[in-house]
C-alpha cells in the first residue's frame, strides 16, 4: 500500500498527503533543514508554529558527531532532538561527493572519505548507510547515491547512474526502523537518455518515493526545469516526489507545476545568516545602511514572530551589524515562515484549482523587486 495519497491535482501541479510513523506530511512540502538534528537557533515548536510538518536530519554529520549508537541509546532521533513529527535522513552521499577535497576513493562497494571534523578515514557504503538510518530511526531514509557537479563529464554522469542503481538495488530491502519509508535517488544531470535510464531503473524497484537528485548543482535554471518537466511524469504517480536541494520562491513554484511534492534548503536559514530577509519582493539585505532608521517591520503583514511582535527593520539591522543572535534568530523564523506561507498558498491554490494563477502573482511582486522608500524620517 502506498504511503501517499493524491488529494487535487491542477495541470501536473500536485496536492497530497504522506503517511508517515510520526505523523502526515502535507503536499507540496518543505523541509527545513536540520542537518546536525537541529533547524539552527530554533526550538522545534518555533519550527512546528511556522508551519513544518517535517525536517531533514544529516546522516553524514549525524553519523560522525555524535554517532548514531549515541542518538540510537538516547532513544532515536525524534527523543534526541526534541522533533515529534516526521524526519527525513538523507544518505550522505550529497556531502561526501560535494566536499570533494575529502574523497579518498570510490568504487561499487561504497565511497571512503576523510572526516570533515578530524580527517579520519570513513566508509559509507549502501548497507553501512541504511544500519545507520535504522539506528537513527527517521521516517524517510534516502539511498546512498553519487551526485556529480552539472559540469561533470557524460562518461562520469554515466557511471554515477550505473553506480547509483546498483546501491539502491542493494539497498532496496535492507532492515529498517519501525514504519520507516525508503526514497530511491535518480541521477544523470540534465541528460535525457541517462537520466531516463536512471528513471525507469529506480522505479522498477518497491521503493516508496522517489527523488530527482542531481539537479540545481551548477546547470542553468532552464535545463533544470527542462529536465523536471520531461522527467517528472516517468515517476509513479502513487508515489511521492522530492527535488532534492531548492528552496527560493520562483523554483520551488516552477516545480510543483511540474509535478514535484517536496523539497528541501538551507537557503531560508543560510540567507538569514547573512543578514538578509525574504519577502514577497525580493530579499532584503540588513546590513545596507538604508536601514538604519527603518521603523518597519521586515515586511507589512507578515504573520512571523519578527514582525507580529513589532521589531523594525532598524532593530534587526541593528542585531545583524552587531552579531547578535537575536538577529539570526528573528530572520530565520521571518524566511521559514515566508517559505512555508508560500508552499501553504500553492496547496491551497491547487485545491481550488487556481494555481497557475497563484503562481503568476507571485512571480510577478517578485520581479517587480524591493518597494522604494515611502517612509518617512
């Protein structure tokens, strides 16, 4: 029995529900990332009152610090980190194959790298992945899989197909955590014939979702919709579908047109770390003097913390300039709640049937950037 079902559909654009052991996560869904099992400077009810159904652990760093027979003793990932609901693990293969300078070796059996915490050798392997996520004991667990730069060259797209087939036929069936849901990763870049080759091998296999990896790592924003658009209808349609690593506003809209239900980013929390805040218009860049005297919140009618409690642009900047953690804390939960209204507007939008329309508004207060000033000193 499938762990998703289909609600609405509008054009391909998709509204649904997954069943999960801690819970349902509604479709279209982002997942704030929590890569060391925390979403940072956040509680996980803040995260919960944003709007989150779900949250994506780090098997990588989670694996080395504090290990998973730490996390597993302590009562399992949800126990550990405070988070009730649904957790996705990823598999480690994103950070070992991105964090290249540390890659020791790979080969069929799994891939060596050195630990980006004290340099020690480590193996991950499909089986060594998936005893680590049972340990874990999240509610999705991504297999371990390769994902070559868009600039790779077609042989090593090639092998990186190859390759990722033969893990997730070894991972495929291996032990799980009670109720936990297992995602096959397809691959090959915005090549048609191999990423199709990738496609129809994944889901010839009882996986219960699948996910498009590879993508939005260096090609340009056309081929990545391109390959969406033509690649997205290959998956089941019983079955949900995760775009593994994209989270501004005009993506995240351009493929749930295309069909695709989940998705995952640093970028609402990395942005807010720099200082910057997303709004409706573009983002905002704190640390610009033009803010000093902003009496402002960070954007009219906003319903995050930041703003519905009445701190100014002028504070906030304030905050940034002066690195203060109360700063990174209010823009973090400005831009989840800003990410999240927006996934919550398109699901609704698709309910109703009006989502090409939704999505045409909100591109366009997007591209017509930052209002101008209209305060006055």
């Amino acid at each position: 029995m499938s762990c998703f079902t289909l609600e609405a559909t509008d054009g391909a654009a998709r509204a649904g529900c997954i069943r999960t052991a801690h819970g349902e996560i509604r479709t279209p869904a982002f997942m704030p990332v929590g890569t060391k099992a925390t979403v940072k400077s956040l509680l996980p009810a803040e995260v919960r009152a944003l709007g989150a159904d779900v949250i994506l652990g780090n098997t990588y760093h989670l694996h080395l610090r504090p290990g998973e027979d730490v996390i597993e003793e302590l009562g399992g990932l949800h126990v550990f980190s405070g988070w009730d609901g649904p957790i996705l693990t990823d598999s480690g293969g994103f950070q070992v194959f991105s964090l290249r300078d540390t890659l020791l070796e790979v080969d069929d059996e799994g891939a060596t790298f050195r630990s980006v915490y004290d340099g020690h050798p480590e193996r991950l392997t499909p089986e060594g992945v998936a005893e680590i996520q049972r340990r874990l004991g999240g509610d999705i667990a991504m297999c371990l899989d390769i994902c070559p730069p868009a600039d790779a060259s077609r042989a090593d797209h090639e092998e990186a197909v190859r390759r990722t087939q033969l893990w997730a036929e070894r991972q495929v069936d291996l032990p799980r955590a009670p109720g936990q849901l297992r995602f096959g990763i397809a691959q090959g870049g915005t090549d048609r014939e191999l990423r199709q080759r990738s496609l129809e091998g994944l889901v010839a296999l009882p996986f219960d979702g699948f996910a498009l990896g590879g993508l939005a790592v260096g090609e340009s924003r056309e081929e990545m919709l391109d390959t969406v658009a033509w690649g997205t209808p290959s998956l089941p349609a019983d079955r949900p579908r995760y775009f593994m690593g994209l989270g501004d506003a005009e993506g995240i809209l351009e493929v749930i047109a295309r069909g695709i239900d989940m998705f995952d980013c640093v970028l609402p929390t990395r942005t807010a770390r720099t200082g910057s805040a997303l709004t409706a218009r573009g983002r905002l860049n704190l640390r610009n003097a033009r803010f000093t005297r902003d009496p402002r919140p960070l954007e009219d009618g906003c319903g995050c913390p930041a703003c519905a409690e009445g701190f100014s642009r002028a504070f906030v900047r304030h905050l940034v300039t002066q690195r203060e953690l109360l700063g990174l804390r209010l823009l973090s939960l400005h831009n989840l709640w800003f990410t999240l209204r927006l996934i919550a507007g398109a699901r609704e939008a698709i309910t109703r049937g009006t989502f090409d329309a939704y999505r045409a508004g909100v591109l366009a207060t997007l591209a017509a950037g930052p209002e101008e000033e209209t305060w006055q000193r």
